[in-house]
C-alpha cells in the first residue's frame, strides 16, 4: 500500500477551499486506507472504510476529549457538550439522550412534526413562492420544541428556527456564517438556560417523560446536576440535530426535482420505498465531511504508526460514495436499500457503530422516521419548480442547494 508522506505544509487551507473532496481525494491519491497530513499544525492520521470505523468507534483506541475544534463547540456542539466526553462521563451523559432520543419516541415527534408540517403547507397559496429549507426549519423547530416540551408561541418560531439552522451552518467555516452561528447558540443557551432555572425553581412547567424535564433533572458521573448553561447545551443537542433535518428534506426536494421517477413510489405508500429513499438521500448527498478524535496510546493501523494523541479523522463522505460498498455510488438510486440489511459500520453519514454504547448519533431514529414521513408528504404536494440555481457545491460544508430549493404551490 502507498501511503502519502506528512507534508512540509499544513493542509487546512486546502480542507477548506476543497471541503468534502479533500478527504477522499487524498485517499484515493494514497491508494489505501491510510493517509498521513497536517492539519492546525497538528500530525493527523486519515482513515476510511467499514474496519477503519470499527477501529475509530474503539474508545481503547480513539478519544473525542480535545478532538473537537474550539470553533466546532462554540457554534455546533456547545462547551462541554456530550460530543467532547469519554468513559464513564459519557456513558452517564449518554444516558440522558438515549432517555428521552431513541425508536421508542420517535413516533411521537414525528407525529409532532407532521402536524406542524399540515398547518405550514396548508398556509401556502397558489402562485407563492417557497423556500423549502426555510419551510422545512420551522416546522422541524416547531415539531420538535412542542414533543421536547419546551414553550414556543408561532411568532417566535421563524427566529429560532433560523437561530438552529444557523448553529449548523457555520460550524465549518470562517466569516460571517461563523460568527451568525457563535451569535445564534449564545442567544439560545441563555434562553434555554433561563427555562431550566425557572423549571427548576416550580416557576415553570416540565411536562413528565419530556426532554426539557429530564435535562433539567439529570445528574452526572460525579452526582451533581448540569449546571444551567450546560443543561441548555444539551437540550440543544437534542432539538438541534432534529431542525437539522431540514437540510434532508431539502435534498428530497432536489432528488424528486431530478429524478421525478421516485415520487410515485413515495405517493403510492409502496412498502418500504419510504425507508429506502431516506436511507438514499443520507447515503448520496454531503452532510458531516469526516469525524475527528484523539488517538488514545500509541497504536498501529494497516501497518501503520499512530502515535498517542495524534488527531485521527474517519472519512464519512468519501465512505459514503465507495463503489467497493455502493455499486455505481454517484447514482441516486433508492432501490440499493429495499433488500440490504445495513452494517452498522457501512453507511455512516451520522457516524458509525451502536448509539448505545458509543459516539454514534442516538438520533437517527428520528432522522429516519422524520423524513420517512416528510418526504411521503412532499410527494404528494403539487407545485412547480420556477428556475433556479440548484447547484450543490462540495466546497460549501454543510452542502445546501444554492437556492435551497424554491417551490411555487399549484
């Protein structure tokens, strides 16, 4: 196997003037599973493939503590969050996600966020113009603060919605959308704070069972509660990941724009369609480029060296469009998934292995019933397409169509 060789130059000028190729370029270039570069100055060793993620979701061998760039936990994650933790402290942090996130309730906000979808679409008039990412927002932000039990009039809801949107936006990139995505979570952690404060003091309600209840209440490893700021960072990492969504639903309204063959399946209520096309869209559109975490001791990997503490990243991406995995990967073609079972090492676009025990996102449960549902009903709604620009640049993380897709209801 030929391995790159740790360049003279660090390599985060190209990371972000490429964004999603970057990764996958390089692999492809090193004709392996292993890639050795520099990036923030620090020795950082390249991954990718079903094994390399058994290896990184290894926590014998991989760490997330001092992984997560401080730019990355000031707009996506939150200081402290549960993202940054290891070992027992995010097991017992862990605990409180897979409380309250899980298959169990997914049908309940689901159901939250088809209610909210009917009332949005049934505002819409012939002739309007639409921003189905902007559309998509406020009913997920909407959806999700009413199953989470946390108050929000409709007056409120477009500026948090464009608030939880902006978190995610700006989390890879510098200028102005990074400093929109730092000033949306400042202004939502002291909302969300503020909240759990008054539930704490009896001065205002937290239905049993709710999200906005359990953070409020929860205890760590060490036995004592989450401390305000901290508890909205994790009610945060509950409702954000949901309005996040948002980027899927828009990409449905791309794929069922440029493959119209996929919508009457989706009309019809085929068995399993609705599964296999939101498993497609995860798999073919660009969402989370790579992850990163912190060798733990010294380690060797394909024959090669890791030393302890260097930054490891797994490929998702480029994992994701591996045509030893998905045959004719740059096809959009829903059918792969109606008869695969799927490793929970394979499809990776919010991480791999088992959100029970490890780092994987515990919320693709809500991800995958939210769009089931949301794409059925985008399918069914009749409406034009006016012109456009729908290009999806790979250099923008997160990608987003650039018009982020405008539809005019019949």
């Amino acid at each position: 196997m030929r391995l790159l060789q740790a360049p003279l130059t660090d390599n985060s000028a190209a990371l972000l003037v490429e964004g999603y190729a970057w990764l996958p370029d390089r692999l492809r270039q090193a004709d392996g599973a292993v890639v050795h570069t520099r990036l923030m100055g620090q020795p950082t060793v390249c991954l990718t493939g079903p094994e390399a993620a058994r290896f990184f979701y290894d926590e014998h061998n991989i760490r997330r503590q001092t992984a997560i760039p401080g730019p990355v936990q000031s707009t996506l994650f939150g200081r402290g969050a549960v993202h940054t933790l290891d070992g027992d402290e995010h097991r017992c942090r862990k605990d409180l996600f897979l409380s309250v996130v899980g298959p169990d309730t997914a049908a309940d906000l689901v159901e939250h966020a088809t209610t909210c979808w009917k009332q949005e679409t049934g505002s819409w008039r012939g002739g309007q113009r639409i921003v189905l990412f902007e559309a998509a927002a406020r009913v997920l932000t909407q959806g999700v603060c009413r199953w989470a039990g946390i108050p929000l009039t409709e007056a409120e809801t477009p500026a948090v919605a464009r608030d939880l949107t902006a978190m995610v936006d700006g989390f890879a990139t510098p200028g102005p959308r990074h400093w929109r995505a730092r000033r949306a979570r400042a202004r939502q952690e002291e909302r969300l704070g503020q909240l759990v404060t008054q539930v704490r003091a009896g001065a205002a309600p937290a239905l049993p069972g709710s999200a906005l209840l359990a953070v409020a209440s929860h205890r760590d490893a060490d036995g004592q509660p989450l401390d305000p700021r901290l508890a909205a960072v994790e009610l945060l990492n509950i409702i954000r990941p949901t309005v996040a969504v948002s980027w899927f639903v828009t990409f449905a309204g791309h794929a069922l724009h440029r493959w119209p063959q996929h919508r009457e399946p989706l009309r019809a209520g085929e068995p399993g369609y609705a599964t296999a096309f939101a498993q497609e869209l995860r798999r073919f559109y660009p969402f989370a480029p790579f992850l990163g975490g912190r060798a733990a001791r010294d380690l060797t990997w394909q024959g090669e060296d890791i030393p302890a503490g260097a930054l490891v990243l797994l490929d998702l991406y480029g994992q994701n469009h591996d045509p030893r995995l998905w045959p004719d990967p740059y096809r959009f073609d829903p059918a792969r998934f109606l008869d695969r079972t799927i490793g929970e090492f394979e499809l990776v676009p919010q991480g791999a292995g088992d959100p029970r025990t490890g780092h994987r996102c515990p919320g693709e449960a809500f991800t995958l019933g939210l769009l089931e549902a949301l794409t059925t009903r985008l399918a069914r709604l009749d409406y034009q397409v006016p012109p456009q620009d729908l290009r999806i640049s790979l250099r923008r993380v997160p990608a987003l169509p650039a018009s982020r897709f405008v539809l005019i209801p019949d």
